[in-house]
C-alpha cells in the first residue's frame, strides 16, 4: 500500500503532520469526525490506489 502525508487538525489549536495508509482512518477530534483516508482519495488514480484496490477487492 501507498504511504500518504496528510496534515490535519487534531485539535482546534494543534496541526500535526501524520503517516497514514489507505486503511487508516484519520480523525478530525475538532469537529468529532472519523474517516477512512481510503474514501478521501477514492477518485486518485494512480499506482497506489490501483494497488489498493485491487487489493480491497481480492480481499473479499
């Protein structure tokens, strides 16, 4: 799976710089959201993804 960055808030007044893959979720403590990294980058097509994917569906 792909390594993505993704700088997010984890509180209205602390932005950190977090390593997260496609099967992470990532929670925006802030506004008390949760959400899988993977359905933010759903519409990249690039190797990674397509690796992810196609991974995700020999999986079920």
């Amino acid at each position: 799976m792909a390594l993505h960055q993704a700088q997010y808030p984890i509180s209205e007044a602390d932005w950190r710089r977090a390593h997260s893959f496609l099967g992470d979720r990532i929670s925006f403590d802030c506004v008390g959201l949760s959400v899988a990294l993977a359905d933010l980058y759903h519409r990249i097509n690039n190797a990674g993804m397509r690796d992810y994917q196609q991974q995700q569906q020999q999986a079920q």
